[in-house]
C-alpha cells in the first residue's frame, strides 16, 4: 500500500467517525433543535396577521397581543414572553415581504411554521443547485451553506435564504449572459433591502439589458408594498421605523455592523449610526468596483453580483448574524478561480463564513458539525494537506476557546418599568429591551472579529485580484496545485 493511498484512508476513516460524532452532539440538541425554536416565526406570522387584519403591522398592537398568544413551547423565546407581559420583538421588513405572512396568518400557526421551515430548507437548496451549476462542487456549496444559511435562518425563521437565492440566480443569469432574468432576481434580492441595493446597482451599472426588467421588477415590488398598507404606513416605514430599528440595536449583542462596532467603542449611539450609514455608502461603491475587477479579471461574470452582495455585510448600520452568508458565494468563487497560497487564504474565509459563531459558542453540540463543514470545504477545494490541517485545527481551537466560557446575557425585565402606547412603533419598546440585553463583554465582541477579518480578506482580494497578460488572473495563475488532495484545476478559466 502506497503512502498516499494509506493516508487517505486514515483521513478518511477520521472524517467518518467526526461524522458520526457531530451527528450524535446534533441530535441531542433537544428543544433547541432549529426547527423547534424558529424564534422569529411568530414576529413575522402576527406582523402579516396585523397586515392581514388590515391594521399597522409596525406598530405596537396588535403585534404585541398576537405574539403573546403565538409564543409557546419551553425555549428562550416562550420563556421570555411568558415571564414579562410587555415585551414585544418588532418584525422590520418590508411591507412586500409580510404578504406572503398575511396569507399564512390565515392558517393555523402549526401548519404555518411547518411552510415556513419547509421554504427555508428549499430555499437552501436550489442555493447549493445553483452554486452547482457554476460549477462550484456540492459538497462544497453544502458544507459552505449548511449552518451559516440553513441551520441559522431555521433557528431563527430567517428569510434570508430567499434573497440568497436570489442572488446566487442573478449570479447565474450573469454567467449565461441571461441579463434580462438576471435583472429581474436582482430586484428580488431586495427581499433583504441591504443585499437588494447593492445587487440592484450592480446590474445597473454594468448589465445595461438588466436595466429594464429590474426598473420593472422593483416597480411591482414598490407598488405592492404601498398597496398593501398604504403611502402613509410606507412613508412610516422608511422614515420611523427603518431609522428606529437600527438604533435600537445599536449595542444589541447580535449585531455584526459597523454601528454595533462603534457604539461599542464608545460613541453616542446617533453618531454610531451616521457612521454606520456612511460606512455601508462606502463598502457598496467598494464592492462594486471590487465586482467589475474581478469579473472582468477572472472571466466569471456572477461576480459583479456576489461582491457587492458580499460589501453589504462587511459593515453597515444593521447586519444580523444570519445575514452574513450573503457572503458565502463571492468567497467560493473567488476561491474556486484561484490556485496556490490566495487560494489557501479564500478556503480559510469560507470556513470562517460557514460557522455561524455566536451559535456555535451558545450551543457545543455544533462545535463537531462546524468543524465537519470546514474539513469538507478544504477537502473541496483541493487545499494541500498541512494548510488544510492547519485551517481546521485552528478554527476549532478557537471555537473550543469561546465555547469554553459560555455566553451570558441579562434577561430584560420590561413589565413595571414601563408602558407604551398602542399607535407606538414597535422600536420604541424594542429600544428598551435591547438596551437592557445589552453587554460591556468583551468575548461578545471578539467572537465576531473572525468573520469581520474574512469579510475584508473576501472583499480585498476582490479590489487587488488582476488579469496578467497571458490572461490568467492573481500572482499564481495558471500553476498547478501539488498536493496529497485530488489534483485541482491548472488554470482559472471559468470552465475549468
């Protein structure tokens, strides 16, 4: 038996029984399996049961009142409504997101979360079938979206997925030169505003036969918005409540924007989201230009709309956690064109972008899963066997570390203390609840500095990534791989 052929087999028995074990640690997450908690189901189902019902869906009744009745079980999320009779979890999105919830709100809940969890898994995967067919590998593409995309908006009721898929099919329109398809599922990212604005302008800019169906797509979308709960409400919305969401969450643990970022370091909460907003101005122009470079060097045309998806939540004044797989596409493809130590670099992002950490360190039954998706993505993208045994074993450490000392949060006691109007903005009371949530530990803040650093890896090897003269692209192009790992591709032509 050759030396190869022996270490593969170790390798492989190794990966097997790590598969065995992650399974084991996943099952007995119990109650707090994701598709027992889905936390954010009930905001959303009682926000389209308000739009429904024809009443405000952004203000404090009747969402407080239905989510009160919804909330239920034995996780978190039941516990903290039934121990305080005020609290209330606002449902910002737009008013053309809530109409498929005001048609479930006409269901039983049961029955409604059941859609929901059913649309998210789908949503996932035609996500990896459509990364597939840029001839990104599936087990890369699943290892890459199974818990920062699939297992984080499960556990949360996210649908975040949708504007990911979006993107992803605007990408593979792009790669087909289907530009008129291409700008249509641009318009749609806007299901999650922050990635839409940036996906939208990328197709202006650059993809003049996207011009039209997008103009087109994003009118209906407008128009079913002001439709739905009329100009005043709309008006509302961009006015009050998009401005109010991203205050109150200024120092909310859970943040990853740039205002997170600066209310932390001490600003005044206003003056964080002023620097917020700029800070998401500048990273969109970035993007964009990062998407044109990189397209135009490497011949992959999905990237003038997988970077600038990608800048949306390197920092701005409201990125949550589960968004930050709106970055996973630009970093596989980026590290799938590539060859050699850049190549090394992008599979190290993309295993930092695919653990969902502040999961992973409040639940250690994910700590083998994490580890799985990241020996998976290595073993994909043909890494050599030190760097690739190096990437996972350090991101395991540190994921060890945190779990470690587990998170602690206070638990907000609003009911006494204080009381609001019917006719309020929901923020208004969120405000409250987010500033007691909040937290001076530092561990809350380090643990988000992993993705923070692979955002900008992605997106400055986007900016500096150029075409050498014999057409290939980066300091490596064109090399080959030598490695203990199948042979990877030789050059970075888009159909290699």
């Amino acid at each position: 038996m050759t030396r190869d052929k022996a270490q593969k087999i170790v390798l492989g028995a190794l990966v097997v029984a790590l598969g065995a074990l992650a399974l084991r640690d996943f099952l007995r997450l119990g109650d707090a399996l994701p598709w027992r908690t889905m936390d954010e189901f009930a905001d959303f189902y009682c926000a389209g049961r308000a739009l429904d019902a024809g009443a405000n869906p952004y203000a404090y009744e009747p969402l407080h009142r239905c989510e009160h009745q919804v909330n239920g079980g034995t996780g978190f999320r039941a516990r903290v409504f039934h121990d305080d009779a005020v609290v209330a979890v606002p449902a910002p999105l737009p008013a053309y997101d809530l109409l498929p919830f005001a048609a479930l709100a006409r269901l039983p809940v049961t029955a409604a979360r059941r859609l929901v969890l059913l649309g998210i898994v789908l949503a996932v995967a035609i996500c990896i079938a459509l990364l597939r067919a840029l001839g990104i590998p599936a087990l890369l593409a699943t290892a890459a979206l199974l818990l920062a995309a699939a297992y984080a908006s499960v556990n949360t009721a996210q649908i975040i997925p949708f504007a990911l898929a979006a993107v992803i099919g605007c990408g593979c329109a792009l790669a087909s030169k289907r530009d008129a398809i291409a700008g249509v599922l641009a318009a749609l990212s806007g299901i999650e505003p922050v990635v839409g604005v940036p996906t939208a302008l990328a197709c202006v800019c650059f993809v003049p036969r996207a011009r039209l169906s997008l103009i087109v797509t994003g009118a209906l979308l407008v128009a079913s918005a002001v439709i739905a709960v009329g100009p005043t409400t709309s008006y509302q919305y961009l006015a009050l409540v998009l401005p109010a969401q991203s205050s109150a969450e200024a120092n909310f643990p859970y943040q990853y924007g740039m205002t997170y970022l600066l209310t932390h370091l001490g600003l005044h909460s206003e003056a964080a989201r002023l620097g917020g907003n700029c800070s998401y101005l500048v990273l969109v122009a970035l993007g964009l230009i990062a998407g044109r470079r990189a397209a135009t060097a490497t011949g992959r045309r999905e990237l003038l709309a997988f970077l600038p998806a990608l800048s949306s939540v390197v920092a701005g004044p409201y990125v949550h956690a589960e968004e930050v797989c709106l970055a996973i596409p630009a970093a596989l493809v980026l590290a799938w064109s590539n060859v050699g130590p850049l190549r090394v670099l992008l599979a190290a992002a993309s295993c930092t972008l695919a653990v969902p950490w502040l999961l992973v360190w409040g639940e250690k039954q994910l700590l083998l899963a994490s580890v799985l998706a990241c020996a998976a993505i290595v073993w994909s993208l043909r890494i050599r066997l030190l760097p690739a045994a190096l990437t996972v074993l350090s991101l395991g450490a540190l994921m060890y570390f945190f779990e470690v000392q587990p998170p602690h949060l206070p638990t907000p006691r609003l009911a006494g203390r204080h009381s609001y109007s019917p006719d309020d903005i929901v923020q208004v009371e969120w405000r409250d609840y987010a500033a007691a949530r909040s937290t001076a530990d530092p561990l809350w803040f380090a643990v988000k500095i992993p993705a923070w650093a692979s955002l900008w890896a992605v997106l400055i090897v986007g900016l500096s990534i150029r075409r050498r003269p014999n057409g290939a692209t980066g300091p490596v192009a064109g090399k080959t791989v030598s490695s203990t790992w199948p042979e990877s591709p030789q050059t970075l032509s888009p159909d290699a």
